[in-house]
C-alpha cells in the first residue's frame, strides 16, 4: 500500500511503465488527484478520501494510457476541486514557476507546475470553474475546457456533475489538441473559421482588472486586428441574463449530495474554507435549485441560438496570481477567488468549450477564447493559429 507523497507538486508518484505505442507515445502526463489510476490512491486532495487503491483507471486516464502516454504522478490540488486559487492545507501548495511569491491558481495546480517546471509534458485535470484555464493562465501555460460532453467522466471526482470537464493543459495547444483527441475519441475538424464572429463583450469580464492583464489582453487584441482578424467591442444583452444565475449553487449543491455519504461534511479534516461552501448548499432547497437549473438550459439554449458563431475574447483572469500573503485571510481568500473564477466559469455554465492562451510577453496573463458547446475543434485550431501571432 502507498502512502502519501508530501510533495507539494506531486501527492502521489507513479511506478515506471513500459507505454505500449501509441499517438501519445513519449509524451508524460501528470494526472489530478481526482482521477483514478488503478493501483494508486485518488485523494483528491483531501485526507477524507481514497483509503483503499482504485481497482480501475478512469476512462479518460484508460484512453491516454491506450494511446501510449507516460503517466508519472498524481498531481496536488484544491481540496474537491473547490477554488480557483490553487491552496491545500493538507498536502501544501506549489508555487508558481513564473512568480515563486505567489499562487498557481488552481484548482488543478500542481498540475500547472509540473508542466511549467518541465516535470511533465501535459496535465490531464478538471475544470468546473477555470480550474484548467486559471493556473494555465499564471503559470505561462494553454489550457483546454472542452464540451463536458466530449470527454467521458467515469472514475472522476465530481465537484459538480452539472459543470465538470476534463481536459488538458500543456505548453503549446498541438499537444492540448493531441491529447484532447485521444480522450473524446473525436476526429471532427474545424468548420468554417471565416463564419466565426469574435467579440470582446463590453458589459462582461473587464472590470476589475489589474493594470498589466489590462495591458497585456489590449495589446493582444490590437495584435490579432492588425493581423487582420475582425474583432467587435460592444456588450451583449444575453450576459445580463447569465449575471443573474445564482452560479455557486451547482457546486455547493452537488458536492454536498456526493460527499454526504461518504463522510461528515462537518468534518474538522476538512479544509475549513471548503467546509464553508459546501455549507451553504442547506441554505438552497431542492424546488429552488431545481429552478436555478430550469433557468440554467434555458440561459443555453438562448445564448446557442443567438451566438451559435460567437468567439468570446476575455483575459483569462482579472488578476494577476496573487500573492501568497494576500489570501491568508479568509475575506481576501473569497473576494479573489470570485474574482479569478469571474471570466472562465462562463463557459462552465454555458455547457461550452474554452481555450486559454498565454501571452508570452505579459507572464501569468492569458487570452480566453470561449465558444459555444461542440466548437472544440474551431476553438484549437483559432488557438494554433493565434499562438503563433501571439508570440512573434
């Protein structure tokens, strides 16, 4: 039986494999804790789960290991996956590559320092919020929220069934493309680039943002229109609709009914700061979220018909990582979550697909690109293109 490893990247190390070959062969992959790997322990950084080895690998982990990846670790992360900033209290916080004073972000962040340190070469994670995009974006790296419907989530760790995905996260978006293609099986191909329509909705996402994102995601506009791409300002009445979805209902409700059987959620092992927002789920009754997800298809399929061709344009996150010492209290840990989960936890919502890209020349300061459901290969083939013209 394993023990934990208290490595603040790594919570658990692999023994080394033979990969079979494969379109993943050569390419190492650091997995989530809240994805099973027959044989090793899925904690999903919590000291109240995984006391006994999982029997089988998740499907998406099966389908890499299929293709002929590497897997090396189980990577640290936020307690459940519950915050967009990257902290565990339990097994320790990595910190971020590009700045050693501050966060990863998270919730998959050793994830994040593990391919930004050069330990592996992708990360297989989770993204309920941003939790693949956000630590993408502060640590130098591309991260890819596809449809949740395209990769399948048996053997995960929910947080919440209605918002969860899993995806990639890597240094370039061709291996975030390879490795996405082997975990939804898809051969689909981008559509007709030229119908796409690329908005930077004035009335969502650009407030609140620190001087060098602002910066960074205006120079980044301004290099994508003088290369030619027709890029729109202005607001968008459907993002109204979608401010007033009481969004952290999903993640509250649904861990508090998956995690109840399995242990107290009063729990004093339990990050005191995830105890407190599963807690607030006994506030929601079940006729009131049954409405929040009435309203929820209802925001989708309204947003789906009026900008089906729609490419979202947002920074990534409003802020820069922050500063270890600016979450140590409690009132800063959740006014900066919320903040840093603000932009990317719309696409969660929207049942959409989401690429962050990062701006090279601005360090720990993404481009979003977000884009209805089933847009993923229009979303990576955007995302190869504007690499390129991002950073040279």
């Amino acid at each position: 039986m394993s023990t934990p490893h208290h490595d603040p990247i790594f919570t658990e190390r692999f023994a080394e494999q033979s990969p079979q070959q494969g379109a993943l062969s050569g390419v190492t992959v650091a997995v989530k804790d809240n994805l099973d790997v027959a044989g090793y322990h899925t904690r999903a950084g919590s000291l109240l789960l995984g006391h006994t080895p999982a029997k089988q690998d998740a499907e998406a982990v099966a389908r890499l290991r299929a293709a002929g990846a590497e897997l090396i670790g189980h990577t640290n992360m936020t307690e459940l996956a519950y915050s967009g900033l990257g902290l565990n209290p339990h097994f320790g916080t990595p910190a971020n590559p590009l700045f050693p004073d501050r966060i990863p972000g998270g919730s998959t962040s050793g994830g994040a320092v593990a391919v930004a340190t050069g330990l592996a070469d992708a990360a297989l994670g989770t993204d309920t919020g941003g939790s693949l995009r956000i630590p993408a974006a502060f640590c130098g790296l591309v991260g890819f929220k596809p449809t949740q419907e395209s990769v399948p989530s048996q053997g995960c760790v929910p947080l919440s069934t209605s918002l969860d995905s899993i995806g990639p996260m890597a240094k370039d978006v061709a291996t975030c493309e390879q490795l996405w293609r082997v975990l939804s099986g898809s051969n689909q191909t981008a559509g007709q680039l030229n119908d796409l329509e690329f908005v930077v909705p004035s009335n969502f996402g650009l407030d609140q943002l620190d001087e060098a994102v602002a910066t960074g995601f205006w120079q980044a506009i301004e290099t994508l229109k003088q290369q030619g791409v027709e890029i729109q300002e202005r607001p968008l009445a459907i993002l109204e609709h979608y401010k007033k979805l009481p969004v952290w209902q999903f993640a509250a409700v649904e861990s508090a009914r998956h995690f109840a059987p399995l242990f107290d959620l009063n729990s004093e092992q339990l990050d005191p700061r995830v105890r407190r927002r599963i807690a607030r789920a006994a506030s929601v009754s079940p006729e009131e979220f049954a409405q929040t997800q009435q309203d929820r298809l209802a925001w989708i399929h309204s947003y789906t018909e009026t900008q089906a061709n729609t490419i979202l344009l947002l920074p990534t996150v409003a802020c820069l990582p922050p500063r270890f010492e600016q979450v140590s209290r409690d009132e800063d840990f959740d006014r900066l979550n919320l903040l840093c989960l603000r932009n990317t936890s719309l696409a969660n919502v929207l049942d959409g697909c989401s690429l962050s890209l990062p701006l090279i020349s601005h360090p720990g300061v993404g481009l979003l690109l977000t884009a209805v459901g089933k847009k993923d290969a229009e979303l990576l083939a955007l995302g190869a293109a504007w690499e390129t013209l991002l950073t040279n």
